[in-house]
C-alpha cells in the first residue's frame, strides 16, 4: 500500500493515508478541542493519556453529554466488535478507553458482537464460525476488566429477539437511498448487509428499553464506525431518544508501512492470542523511521513520525509523556537505533499479552455473567 493512495475510510476499509483533519470536515464531526477536554478533566481527574496524546481526536456531541451529565442526567456507553477474526491490539485501543471512561462515570456498558454483520459481509464466513469468534473475542474483552454488575455483552444473532422491535423502528426511517449514500452499497451488495446498519443502531436505545431509562449513549470507537452513527442520530429523535454521542480515536497502525493494523495483513498485526516468537518476529520485522545500516543512523539519525515502533510506545506502551519525548530525541540524535526501540517494544507487548492471555482463559468460566440476556 502507498501513501499517495486516496483515503478510503468506511466501517469494512480503510485505505491510503489517513488525513485525520480532512475525515472531520468530510464526516463533519467535531474535533476535541483543548477546551473540551478540559471539561472532561474535571470529572475524570488525570486525562487518559490517549486523550493527552490526542489518539482520541474528535466527536459528536460530547459536550452534550457533559451538560447533561452535569445537571444530572447519566449516559451509557455503548461500543462493539465485528468478530471476523481473532482480536488484535488496535481494537483494543478503544476498549481499553472505555473501561476507562466506565471507571471515571461508573456506568453500564452495552457492548455488541456482530456475528451477523460479519456473516452477511465476509463471504467466506459461515453463521457458526462467526457465533464462536464473537464467544472467543468477548473473553478478550473480559481480560480487560470490565465487570459484569455494569456490563452488558448482546451477541447479536442469539440476543436478536431483543433488538428486533428496535431495528424495525429504525430501518422503517432509514430510507435505501439514504444508506446508499452513507455506506456506498451497490447492485450487487447483498440485502443482508443493506439492513445491517439497523440493528448496529440498535444498542445506542436499548438501554431504555430494559430500564424505561431516556439516556444518552457515549459510543468510543475508532472513526471507521461514524457512517452508522450519522443515521442513528438521524432517526433518534424520531424515536423519541437523545442522538447517540460518539468519542473517535485514529487507527494504531500495522507493522507494515502505512494503513491502520488490520487482521486482513496479519503478519503486521499483533493478535492477542500471538505467541511470544510471533510477536518478536513481527515486531523485529517491522517499518521502522530508522537508517539502513547503524552507521547512517548513528550519524544521520532517524525519524519516529514515520515509525511503526514509536507509534505502539505513543499509542500503548509508554505511559510516561517524558519518556516518550526522550525517545523521540533520542531517535532524531542517533543516540539509539532501532534496534533498542526493538528489543524494548517486543519485551513490553510479550508481557502485555502473556498477561492478558492468562486473564482471557479465565474468563472462559465467567463469560455467560456478561450476556444480555442473562437471566
Ligand atoms: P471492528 O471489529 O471492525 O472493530 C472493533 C473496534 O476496533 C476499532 N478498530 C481500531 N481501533 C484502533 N486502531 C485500529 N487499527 C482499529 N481497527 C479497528 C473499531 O473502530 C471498533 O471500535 N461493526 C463493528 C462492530 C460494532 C461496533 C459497535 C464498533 C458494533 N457496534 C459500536 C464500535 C461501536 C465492527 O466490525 O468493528
């Protein structure tokens, strides 16, 4: 993939170099500005260092939910996943901010597996497999730490009978041409995607319908997944309910040169399920900003805008902002090569996911506490 490559950036692609200032005015989403997260800091303390870092970077009526928040009015969260695949740590990066924001708001989380997005999408993807992968990744989502008392986990295809009321009454305002425009579906698309985009709506307005509650919903997620949100907020009014805000982070890209990590490239992706030598041969392999040989490096330095490695210390494995910033200078004197970056990049995500793998098979015996329809 090169950079000169057009952006394409929608929920199934993204492609080419992401110009995130230009997808705000393309989506028209608000950016987050210093002012607005100086709001959020007075409710949640110490800003994550994703929101320092301006990894999450724009959103949709987040100073709504503040006012409301403020005089009184809760919200929910509300996130998901596609399960196609085994997890990677890209999708963790929103996940990992949401328990954040549910620690700071101690609030309930729907969180929805879309097996049936991924079997209508994926053509190689059979109903079965798909139901095990959403199984299988919700145990990633559990590692994390979220709670069953406050989170709420709707496996789509099992859990349907609870969303299909809702997804009518939004697929009954939603016209064709209106999705055809928001999601590009052609002739050829099949009408199972078509009606789709309904039933990921679907969770931004259940939290009503289990506790007569009218809240908000706050959606994180990366800002591939704004086309759904542009109808639900369309439609919400409509229904009755408050339009669903959304807080978008930019993409952790692969280990690759250019484009977001995705499971379709994986050998420039880190799953959560990767052995200690995957992820060392991966992370020894990736598209550093480093010189060819040491000497260069050493004389020349190198640059860690364009560095794969720099970006998994900035985006998950440096907390410390001071650290980050010796490292940079570091990089740009020569003072250190990749392979420092390397070496120390690799220890970090083999203990990071060792761990997380051992949270994950512990979360086999305690999965069905989290379903939706758990009672
Ligand atoms: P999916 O499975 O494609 O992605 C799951 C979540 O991960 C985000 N994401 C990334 N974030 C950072 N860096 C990356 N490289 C990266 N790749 C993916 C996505 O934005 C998403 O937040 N249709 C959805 C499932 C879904 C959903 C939702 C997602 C249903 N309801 C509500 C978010 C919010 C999907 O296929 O996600």
């Amino acid at each position: 993939m090169s950079d000169e490559e057009d952006m394409v950036v929608t929920p199934w692609e993204v492609r080419g170099k992401v110009d995130y200032n230009k997808l705000i005015r393309q989506f028209g989403t608000q950016p987050l500005t210093d002012e607005l997260m100086k709001r959020l800091q007075k409710h949640v303390g110490e800003l994550h260092p994703q929101l320092r870092r301006k990894l999450f970077f724009s959103h949709r009526d987040l100073d709504v939910i503040l006012d409301l928040y403020e005089k009184g009015t809760r919200f929910v969260l509300y996130t998901g996943r596609g399960p196609s695949g085994p997890v990677h740590i890209g999708h963790l990066v929103p996940w990992i901010f949401t328990k954040y924001l549910q620690d700071k708001f101690k609030t309930r989380l729907y969180f929805q597996m879309t097996d049936d997005e991924k079997f209508v999408v994926e053509q190689n993807l059979k109903l079965d497999e798909t139901a095990k992968l959403a199984y299988d990744n919700s145990l990633d989502l559990i590692a994390l730490g979220f709670k069953p008392e406050n989170t709420y986990i709707i496996f789509d295809v099992k859990d349907i009978s609870l969303l299909y009321d809702i997804a009518l009454e939004v697929a009954k305002r939603v016209t064709y041409s209106t999705a055809k425009a928001v999601f590009g579906f052609q002739d050829h698309t099949n009408i199972g995607w078509i009606f789709w985009p309904a039933i990921q709506a679907v969770p931004c307005f259940i939290h009503t319908k289990l506790t007569g509650e009218i809240v908000p919903s706050l959606i994180p997620a990366a800002i591939d997944q704004d086309p759904y949100w542009r109808i639900a907020r369309d439609i919400a009014p409509k229904l009755g309910y408050y339009k669903p805000a959304q807080i978008h982070c930019r993409f952790v890209p692969g280990l690759g040169r250019g484009g977001k990590m995705s499971a379709s490239e994986p050998e420039t992706c880190i799953f959560t399920t990767d052995t200690p030598e995957m992820i060392k041969k991966k992370v020894w392999n990736a598209f550093t900003g480093g010189k060819p040989t040491v000497k260069e490096q050493k004389e020349l330095g190198g640059n860690p805008n364009i560095c794969t490695i720099y970006q998994y210390f900035l985006y998950l494995f440096e907390e410390n902002d001071e650290e980050l910033v010796r490292l940079s200078r570091e990089c740009k004197s020569g003072d250190i090569v990749c392979g420092d970056c390397k070496a120390v990049l690799t220890e970090r995500i083999t203990k990071f996911i060792l761990e997380h793998q051992k949270r994950r098979e512990k979360a086999r015996d305690i999965v069905g506490e989290y379903s939706i329809s758990r009672n």
